[in-house]
C-alpha cells in the first residue's frame, strides 16, 4: 500500500476545523472560503482512509476518536513546521518566534518575571505570551496544545506529563503582628490547635495546606476560606486567623497597610518543587528548550 500523500494546508485547514468546531469559524481565522476547508479535510481523510471528523447538522464538528488521536500529534508537527521556517530565515541568527508558557496563578508574582527576564535577556527574540490559571487546567493546556510549557507546583503530575526543577517553595506560618506568638522566630504546629485558620483555597493547594496541618496530628478549624493571597495575608493581618503559605512577598505589609509576621515550621515538613512541565515525548520546540535553560541559569543565579 502506498504512503499517503496530504499537503501541509490540508493538515493545517484540518487543525483550525477540529480545534474551532466549525468549518465556517476556521474559514474566517484562515481567511479562506469554507469550501476550501472541506474540500481539504476530505481530501485529507480519503488520502487517510479514515474518518476524522463527525459532521453535525446543528452542532459544528466533533472529532472522532481517530481524530483525536491524529489532531493530538498533530499539533506538535506543526510547531515544529513553523519552527523549521524559522530554522531556515535565521539561519546563524538569534532564536525568534512565539512562545507560549503557562503559569499557575499564586506563582505569578513571584517566579514568573525573573525567568521571564532571564529568557529576555539570553534570547530577545522571543517572543513569550503567558497563560495563568488553576493546576488541572494548566495540565488540560498542555495536553491541548495551548501551551509548550507550564510554570507550576511538582503534584499531581499525570504520567504523560515531563518537568524540571526551577525552584522550591518551602511552607510557613503567617500570623499577625499582635498574634501572641508574633516575637518568636519557630513555631511548632501543634501550638496552633484550636486556633481559627484562614486557607488559600485554591484547587490541590488548598488541600496540600491542609495537609501540612493535618500532620501535626489535629484538623484545622478554618475561619476563613479564599482563592487570594493577599486576602488570607490581609485577613491574618487583622486577626482573622493564621495561616500557612509557601510563597514569600518581600514586604510585611499588606494591601490595607496592616502587617504579618513568618515564622519557621519546626515539625518535619516537605517543600514543594517549581517546575516547569511538559508532554512527556513531545519534542521541545528550540524556543521552549531555550526558555528551560534560561530558567535554570536564573535559578543558579538566584541560589548564589
């Protein structure tokens, strides 16, 4: 049996159609006539010998699952075409291009601008674009293609998903500045049972913090409950209750001008590892690969 032959617009015009859901909508991002992108995903599929997409009359397109399979791998082939072209028209040059890194929303502030910095500074060229959101939708982006990489805590990683340490992130008590245990520099988690707790609520983190406490051998008593950071800070800050975190602002201070207090962890208690994952197979793009080494030189920077 011969190889089958398909053109790279086929593919492309294949790519818009599935990920829209919409012959007309790829069309218009194409800018081509929708006639033009049936014609080439039938074309496609005969040269295949296999249906790939499910036409419906009032509901746009769905992928069959062959399709699915097939649109997954083709997402990475088309990156990488992209990148050949780019190969070829800077050829002994700088890398240039798009890149698109994903970023979970609590590490934002405080890792995401050095490595974007250190990115800047060894390949201006680049051209990077972030994406923040939650742990599983960060995992759902990168299975989808919307993002190459993804700046995140080292949980629940699935086992199709590849990462590199960029950093740590090691957890502590929050309290505020008249908390009666304000002056000390330690404390023990146990000398915080029966004492109202405020949580950063988010997906996975939440639980992971709640972990933390559960180990000291009691259930916290949550007061509180949030999915911003600086609102269990302000919250601590006046008297709302304790907390536990793993990222550390600079200033003591709060948005409303109130102030808290670290204090160290002496029960036995785990950090968690930055990193930054991706499909695990997935042949990095030289512009991701780029952004990986750049990021380990602001870690070795940062360590110094």
């Amino acid at each position: 049996m011969a190889d089958p032959s398909f053109t790279l617009t086929q593919l492309r015009y294949f790519a818009a159609a599935a990920e829209l859901g919409s012959m007309t909508a790829a069309s218009k991002q194409l800018m081509v006539s929708q006639s033009a992108v049936s014609t080439a995903v039938a074309q496609l599929e005969k040269e295949l010998g296999v249906q790939l997409l499910l036409r419906h009359h009032a509901r746009g397109l769905t992928l069959t699952a062959a399709g699915e399979e097939f649109h997954r791998e083709l997402r990475s082939y088309l990156v990488h075409t992209s990148e050949l072209v780019e190969v070829a028209r800077s050829a002994g040059q700088a890398l240039v291009g798009e890149l698109t890194v994903g970023c979970f929303t609590t590490l934002g502030p405080f890792e995401l601008p050095r490595l974007l910095a250190a990115c800047e500074a060894d390949h201006p060229g680049i051209r990077v674009s972030v994406v923040e959101d939650e742990h599983a939708a960060l995992k759902h982006a990168l299975r989808s293609g919307r993002c190459e990489l993804a700046l995140m805590y080292g949980y629940d990683l699935d086992d199709d998903i590849d990462h590199v340490r960029v950093g740590v992130a090691a957890p502590y008590v929050l309290v505020g500045k008249d908390h009666a245990l304000a002056r000390r520099k330690k404390v023990a988690l146990a000398e915080l049972e029966g004492e109202p707790m405020v949580l950063l609520d988010l997906p996975h983190s939440g639980q992971y913090l709640e972990r933390i406490v559960e180990s000291a051998g009691f259930r916290p008593e949550i007061r509180h409950r949030t999915a911003g950071f600086e609102t269990v800070r302000a919250m601590v800050a006046n008297g709302q209750g304790w907390s536990v975190l793993n990222q550390r602002p600079a200033s003591r201070t709060t948005y409303d001008g109130a102030e808290v207090v670290i204090l160290e962890i002496t029960d036995p208690v785990e950090p968690l590892e930055i990193v930054l994952s991706s499909m695990k197979g997935v042949r990095l793009t030289a512009r991701a690969q780029a952004f990986v080494r750049s990021a380990g030189r602001a870690r070795r920077a940062g360590a110094r």
